[in-house]
C-alpha cells in the first residue's frame, strides 16, 4: 500500500475508535493500541494497526518514528471565543477584591468592554490577535476548535467577526467551525430594551447571517441572569434552525433557568457550561442525544469554587465533552491538555473519560464526528505525538506543554 506518512512505534496509539459518542458508565474506550502505527493517504487516514505490520505493508514517502511515545488525535476545542481584541486584566483584578462577574457586567463592563474593543477594530487587528491565539491553541494539540462571534452585536460587526473566522479558517492550519451568537449580552444602545435586540437578532442578523452558506454552521444563546431569558433564547433558536443552523446554548452557568433542558427539546447538539443544572433535568438530553460540553476553565478562571459534576451527567446517560471557553472575561486559555488536567480534578472525570471528552465527544458536539475525533480510516489525518509514553501525563502533569508534534491533514504544521 502507498502512503505519504507513515507514523510507527507508538507505545501508545490512542485510536477511541467508536461508533457512537461515548458516555454513561461505557465512557473512556481509549482503543489502545500497543506499539501502534498510522498510515496517510491525501490527508487521510488509510490504516491503522501494529507496527510490524504497517512497516511491512505501507511503502511511505515520509515516516515519523513515535519513539515509544503516545500517539492520539489532535484535541477538538467544542467552545471558544477566539476572536477578539484586547485585554479584561483590570476587571480580573477588581474580581480578586471581591466585585463578581455579573457584578461588572450589570456596571457596563464584562462583555461589554470587549464589544466596544472589537467594534472599534479593523479586520487587520481582530485577524492577528485571533491567528496569535490560534497559534498558541495549535501548538498545544488542538486541531479544530468552534469559534463564536458575540463581541460585534450589530448587524455590520457580527458580520465581520464571522468574516475574521473564515479567513482565519482558510488562513490556519486548525480547523474552525463558526458559531454566530449574537445574542450573547444585551448591547448598552439596547439596555432595558432586550425584547427589541431579540427582534433584531431575529429578522435582520440571522437572515443576513444565513444568507451566505458556510458563514455560520451554529447558533448560541446566552440563556442566563443578566443574558436572555429562557422565552427570548428559545425564539432565537427556534428562528435559527429554520434558516438550518444548528443550535447551541449556553445553560446553567449562573442560574438554573431550564435552558440545559430547553435545547434538549428544540434539538440542541449541544448544552455547555452546566454548572447548575437541576439532576432531574440531565435526563432530558440523553433523550435528545445533545452532548454536555463542560468547561472547567471558566470557574477556575473566575476563582469560584462550584464546577460542573461530569458523573451525574454521565449517570444520566449524556456524552460529556470538555472545552476551553478562551474568552478575555471568564478564561483567558486555550489549552486543552489544562482543562483535562482540570477536569480531572474539578468535574470528576478519569484520566480516560477525559481524553474522549477533548476528542471523539468534542467532535459530536459541533457536529464533525464523522471528520475527526478518533483514529480510524477515512477520518482526517489530525494527529499528536506526546512527548510521553503514558497518555495519563495530560491530567496529572499541568503547565508545561507535553505536545511535541502536530500533524493536521497529515503535514506536519508543529515540530517541537
Ligand atoms: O462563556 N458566559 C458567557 N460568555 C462567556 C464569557 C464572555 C466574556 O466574559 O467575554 C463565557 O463564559
Ligand atoms: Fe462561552
């Protein structure tokens, strides 16, 4: 068999190979594969086995030897908000003496102070300080992130956020997948006045947004106290699925509205944050098939104390998937192999379960599951080699970068 890459000696090749997304009890099938091997084919994955075998049978132009190391999928980061310009430094400060998030946000900053930076950027600016981002996310394994809008809030700036994704997109080794939400805060020109910005989101941003194809492939709501109501969000969703984009929604974060259960019910593919969803309200999406993307940077980020509790999702039957959430307010950091390190601890999860989490679940979240997340043939070639021979190190070492090479449609874009 011809090949363009040939990456043998794995002492661990984590291939997750499923047919499904992985959860209750069943959740953390890694595949191992000691002393593994992956053979690419135009980008593709063509074979996966034991070294000795695919030594034997692949006749490569190019072969990376593992050296014994583990050998994975790029990470999937399900939940960003990676462009924007500027810096929240001061209102982190001013939450260390002891102000809160809606605190500040209620005072016409938090979401706010980013809108009013980024509508008075270029495209230039908002590209660069995103791609600087996207660099830092790359190097550190991931491979395709979702990537919202919701710092524009006019019809003209959300549109030039998504434009920023897409040339970012096509500009960038990682992969983006585009999410408009602009319904994430209630712009100042709005205050007191949310009705009337939900019929703005309705009749004129997610028509112009759906107009052109590929510009969003998602729709997000920030259903919370001091965001949109649980009445206001499913309007905007339900309005967003006629166009045909997916939805999204962020649930639970602060207050438990019924949001989590709501995008169970209108077909979300997926709920995120889910700090304080009800129990008996878990079940709703397991019915619904709509994963739970958990981000335990955010209150790590905001230096509370109260996380999500991934074993009663998973007790519930739902597929938990783990994101960053980078965003300047809530946690500035896009490193995956931090919040499964995070995970582990704080939401409860086992080394294993998270690693399914930032990969084969992360990619039914938005929706690329038959694309990427695991390695099996057919799949994109995204790949990682660690720079360990135990993939638990992802959990228990933090801080450091253990990502030595990343491989993205089977070139090598990151050689530590
Ligand atoms: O997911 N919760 C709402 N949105 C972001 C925070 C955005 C910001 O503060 O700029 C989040 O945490
Ligand atoms: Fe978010």
């Amino acid at each position: 068999m011809q090949a363009d890459l040939l990456v043998h000696n794995a002492g661990q090749l984590i291939t997750i190979a499923s047919d499904g997304p992985q959860s209750g009890r069943e959740m953390g099938r890694l595949g191992i594969c000691h002393d593994g091997a992956v053979a690419v084919r135009d980008g593709y994955i063509v074979k996966v086995g034991a070294s000795s075998e695919l030594r034997s049978e692949v006749k490569a132009q190019r072969v990376i030897d593992a050296l014994g190391r583990v050998v994975m999928p790029g990470f999937i980061d399900p939940h960003t908000h990676l462009v924007f310009v500027g810096s929240r430094v001061n209102e982190f400060e001013m939450r260390l003496s002891g102000a809160t998030y809606l605190d500040i946000m209620a005072a016409g900053g938090g979401i706010m102070s980013t809108v009013r930076a980024v509508r008075g950027a270029s495209d230039e600016e908002l590209l660069a300080q995103s791609r600087a981002r996207a660099d830092d996310m790359l190097a550190q394994g991931t491979t395709m992130a979702e990537v919202k809008t919701g710092y524009g809030l006019t019809t003209a700036d959300e549109m030039k956020c998504l434009r920023v994704i897409q040339h970012l997109d096509r500009t960038h080794p990682m992969d983006l997948i585009p999410t408009f939400l602009g319904a994430h805060a209630v712009p100042e020109e709005y205050r007191g006045r949310a009705d009337d910005y939900t019929e703005l989101v309705i009749q004129e941003m997610l028509p112009a947004v759906a107009a052109q194809r590929g510009l969003a492939c998602f729709c997000d709501v920030f259903c919370d106290d001091g965001a949109f109501t649980l009445n206001q969000a499913r309007k905007i969703l339900v309005a967003a699925e006629a166009l045909g984009l997916g939805l999204k929604i962020h649930a639970d974060e602060f207050a438990a509205l019924g949001a989590a259960k709501m995008a169970a019910e209108i077909g979300a593919v997926s709920a995120d944050h889910l700090i304080r969803t009800p129990r008996e309200e878990m079940g709703s999406l397991a019915d619904s098939g709509t994963v739970a993307v958990l981000l335990p940077g955010t209150p790590f980020g905001l230096g509370e104390r109260e996380f999500a509790r991934a074993q009663d999702w998973l007790e519930a039957g739902v597929a938990v998937a783990l994101a960053t959430d980078l965003n300047p307010g809530t946690c500035y950091c896009g490193s995956m192999p931090f919040i499964i390190a995070l995970g582990c601890r704080y939401l409860g999860l086992m080394p294993a379960q998270a690693v399914v989490a930032a990969t084969l679940n992360a990619a039914y979240a938005i929706g690329q599951e038959s694309r990427v997340g695991s390695l099996e043939p057919g799949k994109v070639a995204d790949l990682i080699v660690l720079n360990t021979d135990d993939y638990r190190d992802l959990a228990y070492r933090f801080g450091g970068n253990l990502v030595a090479t990343v491989i993205k449609a089977g070139k090598v874009v990151v050689k530590g």
